[in-house]
DNA sequence: CTCCTGATTGGAAACGTATCCAACAATTCC
DNA sequence: GGAATTGTTGGATACGTTTCCAATCAGGAG
C-alpha cells in the first residue's frame, strides 16, 4: 500500500461557513441557516441554489455553531466501569443504538470504579455540556452529581442507586435475582453456599446479599457468616478473594457470583485449586456473558437485560424536559443450564 | 429509596458566564478567561479573587464557547463494529486511557458493519468537528473519508487499509499471524485445514487468507479451495458459514478462523454436529478473548494486542499537526494451548 | 385601486469564549 | 530624573450559528 505519507492535512486555512454559502449563492445569511436547520420557509429554487453552493463549497454546518446558539448539544455522556467487559459493552450497544436514533451522539467514559477518574470525568462531561448523563456511578463525587444536576444535566444512574440525590436509575430486581439463584442452590440440598459479592456501599452489592440472605432465611438454613464475602470488581483481588474462600476449613458446596468478574474468578480459581463443576462445587452467577454457555459445564446464570437497560437509559436520561421520570426496575431472567447439582447425589441436576 | 421525583431541573435559566463572575469579582472579562484558560500571566491576588467569585456562582466553562472560539475540540471519534465483542472493548481501553492523559473526550460510535451507518456517523463526526477519528472501516464511503480528510480531520484506519486514500492505518502482521496458525496445523500432519475468513474486500481478510496460503505452499500441500469460506462477521452468517465447512462431503480435520466471532460460531457448530475438540477437529484463531481459555479445551490462538493498538492508534491521530504519522504493523503473539492436535495420533499434541 | 394576508427574505444581535491591542503601573537601568 | 522594561489589566472583536424583526412581494378580497 502507498499510504506512507501520513494523511494529515494543514488546517490553517478558515472553513467555508454559512457566509460563504450565502455569498456564493447570492443570498442571506439567514436563508442559508434556514435551509441547513429546516426550520422556517424557503422557496424550492432559493434552496436549490443553496445546496447546490454548499456542494460546490464542501460545506458541512458546524455543531459549534448551532449548540452555541441553541444551548443544547445532542451530546449524552455515558460513564461505564470497564467497556471491555462484556456486560458493559452490550449495554453501550443499547445505548448507541437508541441515541443514534435520535441523533445524539454518545461520549464514552471508562471509570475504571476509580471515584477519582469518575469525578474527572463529570467535570469534562459538565464542561462539554452535555445534555445528559448515564453513568454507573462508584458510590462516591455526590457533590459532583449534584452540582451537574444542578447545572441542568439530566442524570440517570443504572445498576446502583444513590442516596439522598433524587436522581432516577434504572436497576433490575437485584434481591429477586440472588434470591432465585440461592433458592435454586438450597432446593438442590445444598446449605454451605458461598457468596462472592461486591462492595456493599453498592446498593446493587446489598441488595443482592440481601436475596441470599433471604432465600437462606425463606427455608431456615442459616448464613456460614465466612463463606459470604464482599470484594471489588477487579479481575487480581476478585480472584484472591475466591481463593480465600475455597480454602475455607469447610469449604462450600456452592459459590454464588453476583457478576461476571467474581463468576470469571471464581471459576478460574476453582479449576486452579483441582476441583471441578459441578462434582466438587457447583457455580452459578448474574451475566449472560457469551462464555458462560460456552465453557464446560455451562453455567446457570441470572441474566440481566444489558441492551435493553441501556435503552431505558437513553430514552430516560432524553425524555422531555419537564417531563417526569420514574426510576425503573426491570426483571431478570433465569437460565438453567448444568453447573450446579443436587448435593449427595451422583447424578448430575 | 425516595428518588422518586424525577431528578429533572428546568433548565430555563441562563447559564453562569466569564462575564457574571468578572461582574461579580470586580474585574474585567479578558482576565477571568486568562485564569481558566492558563495562559497570560494574572496577579495571584485577582486569580483568588476570582476563583473565590467562580466557585461562589459554581461557574463552569464551556467547552463550546471556548472550542468554537479555538477552533478545535479535543473530541476525537471511534468507530468500532460492534462494543460489545471484547477485542473492539479493549481496543476503546486503549483508546480512552490515552485520549484521558490528554484530556480528550472520545465519541464512540457502532457501525455494525453497515456501509451505510458508518457514512452516517462520519458526517456527524465532521459536523461535530472532531480533531481526529480512529475507525475499522467498512471497506465503503471513499469519498466521505476523503472529504473529512480534506476537511482537516486526522484520521487513523484500524485493522484494515483502505486503498488510493492516503490515510495512515494501524494494522496486525495478519499475513504472519495466520501463517503461523496454519503452520503449525500442518506441522501436526494436517492435511485438510479449513479456512474460516472475513471477506476478502477487507485487506486483512486478504491478508490472513494470504497466510493461509503462503503456508500451504511453504510445504507443499494444495489448498482445498472447498474448504475455504470467506464469510461476513455476524453471528447468523458466520454460523452458517461453519456448519456448511462442516458438511463437507470430506470434512477437514482442522480450522483456522479468522476472528473471535468467527471462531466462536466455529466452536459452537462444532458442538452441535456432536464433535469434540481437539479429537475430531483440530481448531486455531485471531483473537485472545477471555473465553479463549476458559473452554475446555483451552484454544490456541495468534493474539492482537488490542488494548496497545488503541493506544497507538490515539496517539497517531493526536500527533502534532505537520508531524508525518506513520502507518503501523505490531505482532502478533501465538498462544500455544491444547485445541489442536497431531492427526493419526492418540495423543494429545 | 387599496388593504390585507401569507410567504419569503436580509440582516442584526446574540450564544460564551479566546486573543489581540492599548493602557497603565511598577520597576529597573543608565 | 528620564527612558525602557516588565507585569497586569480592560475591552473590542471574532468564532459559526440561530432567531427575531422588519421589509418586500404576490395575490386575493373588498
């Protein structure tokens, strides 16, 4: 191939604005604006000699311009944990989806749950003007949230909710989920069930412990208080802390993962330590990520609609000013599949 | 939780200015924007006086005025095909940590693929003036890309060249990646290797077949043109694409896919015809996705290094202006696991 | 013929910022 | 003491657009 010279062109020289069109095409300013924002009456002819001068012109309207003017920039900000992890990306792919529709464009941020980068990000998001936000938020910058807020963004949090702040979110039902999955695991003899779950400043983290607890409580089996542990969502100490709980002096059965990190480690720290799913332990999580029907056994996982929720999203944080938005939560969906089985038994569930 | 108002403010009011907290502090416009902007030199004294002024009214710039007035944004755009499918997830890792150091905003967009939607965003791009886009073209919209390259845009081609366009692309060593692949499956005494590929219009489509190609001949052995399957990157199609290699009235004994979806269609109609990795059918592919060592059996893959390939192709786009940017080749690294083995041998390779 | 209506048009005034220029003050240098 | 330098400041102008207002024009009603 020839391209080796670069493909960058000098910038100096102006633009070709509407002025130029309009004096190319002997007319006002004004008509050319008219043409280009379709507001307004143009005669057929008059606008025929615009678009044809803008063609000749390589004219391409600025947004500068316009969301200057208008103060209003069809830009949405979306602040995700990491959108290289699947559950993101699908979400994202929602997002995108819908925005396009509606013409808006969509600035991404990785936080990385780092309160520092999200807070770096909000400013650089306010300072864009952005006409919204979609954020899985760390749980921290409530002063950041409120000052954007304030300052007329429209905010929806997803997966966690924040407290005190009055800003919508879109969660699914996080307690029926891990209840269901925990119901599941006691319904199979089970009664050591491990829980591998994140921070509990996270309302998503509490809620979900709050379904094992529950499910436990439900049939009477009490919670091993050392089998329940809480761990942040990097893929180095989600491992560690899957580990930690393998080497129980009586380790578990059963191991509930509440995302696909924790389900990722767990997994991979189960086969570290020689044991197998489901013989030595079954194992079961929330996210349908790809690879969980794609690794042997396949896991029983509850899934949550990623796409869809960034959907909501977006058609949340653009509704109508003045409009109400109501918080949403929206349902999961069990998947059964083969790793997890009856305790005591040899068959497989 | 009582977020249940809505969280929505009527964004009516003017929003605060340089003006309003040079009102407010007493001093003149040019030297409120002197302290936001960090240049000129302001006397430490009034710098206070202002900033105290700024917080007081929780003054925020604007990045439109100031980016219209600058005549540049700081955004670059990102086209991917698809977010959700990891390797375009890592790669926007790269993409945002590198844009973040230097306080560049990235717009993402999907492309799906679709010639048509690609064009769509590259003209909301250039209305939104972005400084620079990175994209995996779609191998379509020459004249698009040529009138934003003439527009001033700096862009940089991911994955893929596109021919008479002079535009810098950052690129795998897909010719070796896929030679090394299918070396090593004829090394193990295969004979008939199926070639699962994107299309061919695509350069690494060509490339990678190239490879394939290159390696036959390096030992002598014919390539079984009806065991070659160019195929488009979506699930369905790829899916099809596998089962028809499959069904071949002499089936091949190994598999070469060309991409992370293309093998896991591969992988998937492998199962469901009822055969087993690596002992009916040997199986090789681009791309270290987590799943890639989560499946048993683990497969042996060529990996791209997709996050630094983000990063370089940022730091391409955001080179100085006048600097000649350099298309790029990186390697490839071949993750030798244990998908593949010797044909006419019980043991496992 | 005049008045009125509606469609079409041109141009001025913003939107919020950066930057140039002139002005001024406080030093410093001879 | 005067001139030159340096640091600091205010204000006008421009960036590319939208939008308001007034003006023009064609044609129908009276």
């Amino acid at each position: 191939m020839s391209n080796t010279t670069g493909g960058r062109r000098e910038n100096g020289g102006k633009q070709t604005t509407m002025r130029d069109v309009a004096l190319a095409a002997g007319v006002g300013l004004g008509t050319v604006s008219r043409v280009f924002s379709n507001v307004g009456s143009v005669a057929p002819a008059t606008r025929e000699k615009i678009e044809a001068a803008a063609r000749e012109l390589n004219f391409r309207p600025s947004a500068l311009g316009r969301d200057l003017k208008r103060r209003t920039t069809n830009n949405i900000g979306l602040i995700v944990t990491d959108i290289s992890n699947n559950f993101y990306g699908e979400f994202a792919q929602g997002v995108l989806a819908t925005a396009k529709e509606q013409g808006r464009h969509v600035i991404l941020c990785a936080s990385g749950e780092e309160p520092e980068t999200e807070r770096e990000y909000i400013d650089l998001l306010v300072e864009q003007r952005v006409d919204g936000i979609i954020a899985f938020p760390t749980g921290h910058n409530l002063d950041s949230w409120r000052s954007a807020r304030d300052l007329g963004i429209n905010i929806v949090f997803a997966d966690r909710e924040l407290p005190d702040l009055d800003i919508p979110s879109i969660v699914v039902d996080n307690e029926a989920g891990a209840r269901r999955l925990t119901e599941y695991l006691l319904a199979l003899g089970h009664s050591r069930i491990g829980y591998l779950g994140g921070p509990s400043e996270l309302t998503s983290g509490g809620q979900r412990e709050a379904g094992y607890r529950q499910a436990h409580l439900d049939v009477g089996v009490a919670v091993k208080e050392d089998l329940v542990v809480r761990t942040r969502f990097t893929r180095d100490t989600a491992y560690a802390s899957a580990l930690r709980l393998l080497e129980n002096p009586v380790p578990p059965t059963a191991l509930v993962a509440t995302n696909n990190v924790l389900g990722e480690a767990a997994l991979t720290a189960i086969r570290d330590r020689g044991l197998s799913v489901p013989d030595d332990i079954s194992l079961v999580m929330f996210d349908d990520v790809p690879w969980a029907n794609l690794v042997e056994p396949p896991i029983t996982v509850v899934a949550q609609p990623a796409w869809q929720m960034g959907q909501s999203a977006t058609r949340m944080v653009l509704a109508a000013d003045g409009e109400k938005v109501q918080p949403q939560t929206v349902k999961t969906e069990m998947v059964l599949r083969r790793s997890a089985r009856p305790l005591h038994s040899s068959a497989p569930a």
